[in-house]
C-alpha cells in the first residue's frame, strides 16, 4: 500500500517526460518519400528534371516547365518483411499497407516568348512523405543485461537512497520505473532503512543464469504533407520555384517486451515480466522548399534545392503497465497500470520537434531537349542529398503549463543524446527514361546513406530499386512502378551505461507497387 500510495502522488507528473526518445528523431526525418509512378521509377531524382507534379515536394523550379495544366491521382500499395538477429537468434514478420503517392494539380500558362518571364506555373498537391507500417519480432537468451537495469541505472546517477529522492527519480524519469516497483519487480534491498535504501531488480539479480528476452513492435502511421507550388520560366534558361508544405504526422506505436527465467527455477524470486507501451504521436507542421533549375546548354539541367527545417507541433498520449512474477509466497503475480494514475486516461504532453534541413543537387542530360516535348527521346538524370540528422531536436510548447523546467532539462537531455547518436549522410539517387511515341521505359535506383555514428554497432542504409512504364497519349497519361526496398537497420530494446546491451540487427525487404493516372487540361 505504501508502494501504491507514492507512485499516485508522483506518476502524473512523471509522464511529461515518458515518451520521447532518440529514435523517434530520426524516424521523423530518415525519410523516403512517395511521388508520382514516374519519379519513383527513376529513383526519385526530381531535382533538375521538372515537368511532374512531384517536383512541389523536391524542386519547385520544376513545376515552371508547365504550360499547361495536369490533374495527377497517384495510388500504391506496399509489402515488406522484416528478418531481424538479435543475440544470434533470427526471427522474422510481415506488413502491409496502402499507400497515397503524389495527388493533385498543376496549372502553367501559355507564355509569351516576347518577355523575361516566359511562363508561371503554380501547384497544389498532396503526398506522403514517410510510412511507419512495421511489425517486428525477435528474440534470445540475455547473459549480460536486463531490460530493469535502466531503472536501476538512473536511481545510481542520482544517488537515490530514501523516499524522497526516489520521488525526484520518478520526476526525472519515464514512469514505469514507478510501475515496475509497484509490481515488485524492482524492490529495495533488505537491511535499509528509510533514508538509506538500496534497490534491486529481481531479473537483474538472476541474470547471469540468463534471461529469455523477447521484444515485439508494431508501428502504423506516417507522414502526409499538403503543398502549394509557385515557379516562373525566365528566358526558357532559368526557373526559379518555392512551395509551403504543411505536413501531418501520425504515428502509433504498440511494443510489448518481456524476459524470463531460462533456468525456470521456482526459488530465484523471478519468473518473468511483460513491460507494455501503447503511445500516439499526432500534430502538424511547415515547411518551405526552394530552387532553381539552369539549362547551360540545350541538352543539360542542372537543379539546386534547398529544404528548411520542418517544425512540427507534436502531442503524444502514452500509456503502459508492467506483470511481474517474483515468486512469492502467496503466489500473486502484480500487474500496475499507468491509467491507475493519470484519472483512466493516457498520458498527453505537446511539444516541438524541429526536423534538419535538406540540400540538394543535381544534373539531368535530356535527349533531343526541344520545345515540343512530344519529340524528345528520354533522360538520364542524377541528384545528391544531404541531411544533417544530428540537427534534430525537441523543444518545449511554451503555451502548455507542461513546458516546465524539468521538461526542459529532459528535453536538453534528449537533444545532447540525439547529437551524440546521428551524424550527417549523403543521399543519392539516378534514373533515366527511353520514350518510343507514346510509351517510355524507365529504371532508377536511390541509397539513402548511414545516418549513425558507431557507438553500439549502430549502421543503416536504404537501398531503393525501380522500374516502370508510362503510356502518354490524346491528353492522358498511366505510369505505372515497382520500388523494390532492401533495407538494413538497428532496434534497441534498451541502452544501458554500465553494462553491456544488444541492438537487434534488422534487414527489411519490400516492395511498393505504385500507379499514377493524369489527365491534361
């Protein structure tokens, strides 16, 4: 009861803190975004190529290639697998899900070839820029570290010994530390005394006999951002462009981890424990992207972007519980539950994330590049990227009485983490498209680079594979694509300080078949 009682006076304001995390950073910003058919058929290099509505969300210099107008519906569907190691052992899960490429319109004028200004084109256009549909699964037997030990961890950084000071942990920390103690399966140590406790994790205590570790993840959501588009045509030799992107973030997170007894012996004062999360992430946030695209020559572009930081206005609900199994004599097993504390309701805190900037470049070699652009023959185009991920960073909403000083000290916390996990990488893309009439052949290829420094084995890339068709005719279009995605990444249950832990290493395979349909006006 006495357990009960102090974990309720503290665990309202402990939540404030609970569900923001390093990784979330980098998966707001570690992004590929979706576009039309066409653009994805070649990689996504959309820099110095322009002409598809997709250009509002690379290069808006693009879109001054119009003369007339376009309405685009872009569609997709995608699969994937993930295949994850963790602690030698291999294990694997699949997902699916729907997806909404580049959807809108483009508006050019006619021009007049007598002034500087050649032509305008303006453009409104929905995309997603990101997907979360994951499902991952893995496994093995731990002899090294229990997921607890992170509890325990930060009661030593703040030398905590009595009741008070295990109060300002709870301040510090995410809550289910709280909840953990309150299930047992954190306990004082016997012989202390109320100003001078000691603490113990009763999976920690065991773990040199092993414990069997088992995380499963199951993310939805993403990222879907409207835009508006302007450019201009000066002289059919320069095309300048910007556009305002409003971005809408989603994201649902379900990860459920659990360790137990390898040795299944019924003394040790352990058998298992299940530690539940359940958290959301909603809000909105802006954007701007400008460029320009120089034609040197009749036959060559070249494209420069630019991408402000996105910053986003965020709100998370977070809920969890922790079952333990400590074996004790009257045989209860003790399940806590987070909504006990916060009035049955999840817990909500608003904030700001600030995602990096982007800059990129490129060139594109146009074949036959002429005004009638029925009569050129293809392209061959590449782009660079690059994005600074160790820029992210959290801030405080001011407006909310939430934004206290212990917010913000978390939250500096959380940034310095961010700076020290993340680096800068390049991001390259190539494609290129052969047109016969009325039917184009197209083919690309895109790797996005490691965005980690190496501190625990981290590394990661993307690899994107493509290939498509597209059928041009009497006011109308149909492309149609297939990504093919090999990916490789790292998951980390937990990290510890002093002690060793294990990242599972995850490869991802899947495939995005997407289908644009366009018609001129």
């Amino acid at each position: 009861m006495k357990r009960k009682l102090l974990a309720c006076l503290l665990i309202a304001s402990a939540y404030t803190v609970s569900a923001q995390e390093p990784a979330d950073a980098l998966r707001f910003s570690w992004l590929v975004p979706s576009g039309t058919a066409r653009q994805q058929a070649v990689g996504g290099a959309m820099t110095s190529l322009g002409g598809d509505l997709s250009a509002t969300f690379v290069n808006p210099a693009g879109l001054a290639f119009y003369k007339t107008g376009d309405f685009v519906l872009s569609p997709g569907y995608g699969f994937g697998k993930n295949k994850s190691t963790y602690l030698g052992r291999e294990e694997s899960d699949k997902y699916n899900n729907f997806v909404m490429g580049t959807t809108g319109f483009v508006a050019g004028s006619s021009g007049n070839p007598n002034k500087k200004v050649r032509n305008t084109a303006f453009s409104i256009a929905f995309n997603t820029m990101g997907k979360f549909n994951s499902d991952l699964l893995y496994r093995g037997l731990n002899t090294k570290s229990s997921y607890t030990q992170q509890y325990l961890e930060t009661i030593q950084n703040n030398n905590i010994k009595d009741a008070n000071q295990l109060a300002d942990y709870y301040n510090q920390t995410p809550f289910n530390g709280a909840l953990a103690f309150n299930a047992y399966l954190l306990d004082t140590v016997a012989g202390g005394s109320a100003n001078n406790y000691q603490f113990q994790s009763r999976a920690a205590n065991i773990v040199s006999t092993g414990l069997l570790q088992e995380q499963t993840l199951r993310t939805r959501g993403g990222i879907y951002e409207f835009a508006l588009g302007l450019a201009a045509n000066f002289n059919d030799k320069l095309m300048l462009g910007g556009s305002i992107g409003i971005p809408f973030l989603n994201y649902d997170k379900t990860s459920n981890f659990t360790e137990a007894d390898a040795t299944e012996n019924p003394n040790n004062h352990f058998n298992y424990a299940i530690i539940n999360e359940q958290s959301t992430t909603k809000g909105a946030g802006i954007n701007a992207k400008l460029g320009l695209i120089y034609k040197p020559a009749e036959y060559w572009r070249v494209g420069l972007a630019f991408h402000t930081p996105t910053i986003y206005s965020l709100t998370d609900k977070y809920q969890s519980y922790v079952t333990a199994d400590v074996e004790r004599s009257d045989n209860v097993v003790y399940t806590d539950y987070s909504l006990d504390y916060t009035y049955n309701a999840p817990a909500e805190y608003k904030y700001l994330l600030i995602t990096p900037y982007r800059v990129m470049g490129s060139v594109s070699y146009v074949l036959r590049e002429i005004e009638d652009v029925t009569k050129q023959r293809g392209f061959l185009t590449a782009d660079v990227e690059y994005v600074n991920y160790k820029a992210s960073s959290y801030k405080t909403d001011n407006s909310e009485e939430g934004g206290g000083s212990s917010d913000g000290s978390y939250l500096k916390t959380l940034n310095q983490a961010i700076d020290k996990a993340y680096k800068g990488a390049f991001n390259f893309k190539v494609g290129g498209e052969l047109k016969f009439t009325t039917l184009m052949f197209r083919a690309g290829a895109a790797y996005y680079g490691n965005p980690y420094k190496d501190n625990q084995g981290e590394n990661g890339h993307k690899l994107n594979l493509s290939g498509g068709l597209g059928y041009r005719d009497k006011g109308y279009f149909i492309d149609l694509t297939y990504v093919h995605s090999l990916n490789k990444d790292v998951n980390f249950p937990y990290r510890l300080q002093y002690a060793s832990y294990e990242g599972a290493q995850v490869k991802n395979t899947a495939g995005n078949v997407l289908l644009t349909v366009g018609f001129k006006f």
